[in-house]
C-alpha cells in the first residue's frame, strides 16, 4: 500500500498509539489491546491518514522490551486495525518490523534508522530517524557545530542506503528530542526546508514533547522544569502547523482532531497559491 504522492492535498497526519505502561504522554492508557483499539478507531474517526502503533517507549531512560512482549502488545492492535486505516509500526526490532507486516503494516517507522533492510524484504515503506545516543543517555548534553546540516547528512546517507536496498518509499524524520536540546529542535523545525529539500517525504514529530513544555514554563534556556505534558497541547498545535507549514509530509501527533483542521489549513493554503 504506497501512500505518498508528491502532490498531496495536504500535510498526512500520523496518529500515535502507544501499547505501553511508559510512554511519555499516552504511557498505561492503552496497554489494554481492547483501549488501543478504540483509540486507534477514534482516531481514524478524526481523519488520521496513517496510525503509529508502538510497544517500546523511546523516552529517555526507558526499559528495554523483550521482542516477545513488544509482540504481544502490538501484533493484535495491528490486525485489528489494518483493515480501515494504513498502519506503521514504531519499532527498532527486525522481528517485531516483520511479524507486523504480517498483520498488515504498511510502514517500518524506525527510530535506529537500521531497519531498512527489512522493509526492503517486506516490500513496504520506510522511516528513517535521526538520534544522536541511546534512550538512556541522549539527553546528556549533546551538541552539534551545525545541527541541521549534520541531520541532513545523517538522513541522506540513511535515505540513501535504505532506496539501495530496495525499499521503494523512504521517508526522513529529524528526530525532534532524540539527543537535542530545545533550541536544536526550534532550529531544525525553522530550517525544515533544508531536509525537505533533500527530496524524501519528511516526518516530523513534536508531539508534546518536552522543548515545548519548557517554552510553554520559559524554562527553555534554564534549569527551571518544563510544562507538564498536560499543559503541551497549543505547542503541540502550532508545532506541528509550523512543520507543515516549512514543507513537513506528514507530522506525528497525539491529538489527531485538530492537527487534522491544521492539516487542511496548510493544504488549502497550497493549494492557494497560482502554480
Ligand atoms: N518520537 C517518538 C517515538 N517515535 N518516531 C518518529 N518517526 N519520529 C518521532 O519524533 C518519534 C517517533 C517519541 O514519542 P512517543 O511515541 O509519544 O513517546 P514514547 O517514545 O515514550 O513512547
């Protein structure tokens, strides 16, 4: 099932459910198959064009899963779902990548950036993202001497390997929050064109994510806590229409009913313009 042509009515918007006990935002709300089930259906309701189903969080410091148990929490969401919406499966794991195939995904969404192959096997879409470290220590201080330009060459080179393989649709994120500060991620998010114009669709996602928490507390060049994530829905709104607006394919959200509104906004606005 391909899903990206070049001249899209408007930005897609990618709904996120997490079957897991620590995600970040959604963390024990739909560990339960029968709660993420529903969630994903709602979200199909509100427009969602593609819904990421996780079983691993990726939030700094998190718990490795087992592949068996990430099995077990996404493979019956997947089957459930697959058949009303395109489905993409956040994992880092080949086996856990291939077993949802099976059940009907239609997008390796990778946050290692490794999984290309597979998707090539499986003959289906990819998401290559860029991450400086590993959950448990990417938070530490990471530096860059020009992060965007070093993103868009980490993408390329990912891009690049993965079209190598065999993978027909390939698609670049830039990883916002994975071994960035606040102002990394502002600055990708203002620069988005650069990585847009390395010529893959590109994900973005912000979706309450902790920079905006700090913007939204004025804590973004301090020490001072961020927002709680409760408090992160505006940010995440108008992050993600800044994302679209600079050229964004599709933006990955917890809150599908507005970005969608958004979404259109930025498609009518295109399509505004005198070609
Ligand atoms: N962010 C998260 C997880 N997967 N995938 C892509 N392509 N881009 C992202 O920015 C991205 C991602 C982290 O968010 P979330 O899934 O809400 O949290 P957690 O990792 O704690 O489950």
């Amino acid at each position: 099932m391909t899903l990206y042509v070049p001249e899209l009515a408007h930005p897609l918007v990618m709904g996120i459910v997490n079957v897991t006990p620590d995600s970040f935002f959604d963390g024990g709300r739909y560990l339960d198959h029968d709660a993420a089930i529903a969630r994903g259906r709602q979200m199909i309701a509100e427009g969602a064009d593609i819904v990421d189903v996780g079983g691993e969080s990726t939030r700094p410091g998190a718990a490795p899963v087992a592949a068996g148990e990430e099995l077990g929490r996404v493979i019956p969401v997947i089957e459930a779902l697959a058949g009303d919406v395109r489905v993409s499966i956040d994992t880092t794991k080949a086996e856990v990548a291939r077993r949802a195939v099976e059940a009907g995904a239609f997008m390796v969404n990778d946050v290692s950036a490794t999984l290309d192959h597979v998707a090539a096997e499986m003959g289906v879409a990819f998401v290559a993202m860029h991450r400086k470290g590993t959950p448990a220590d990417m938070q530490t201080d990471p530096r860059y001497d020009d992060v965007v330009a070093e993103v868009a060459r980490y993408l390329a080179a990912c891009a690049a390997r993965a079209t190598e393989a065999g993978v027909a649709e390939v698609w670049v994120d830039p990883g916002i929050g994975f071994g960035k500060t606040g102002r990394h991620n502002l600055e990708l998010l203002a620069r988005l064109g650069e990585l847009v114009a390395l010529g893959y669709p590109v994900l973005v996602g912000t979706s309450r994510k902790s920079f905006l928490g700090r913007i939204a507390a004025g804590t973004l060049e301090s020490e001072g806590p961020p927002a709680p994530v409760s408090e992160r829905y505006e940010g995440s709104l108008a992050s993600a229409t800044v994302a679209m607006v600079n050229g964004a394919a599709a933006v990955r959200v917890h809150d599908v009913a507005a970005t969608v509104q958004a979404a259109k906004l930025v498609g009518s606005m295109r399509s505004a313009v005198p070609a």
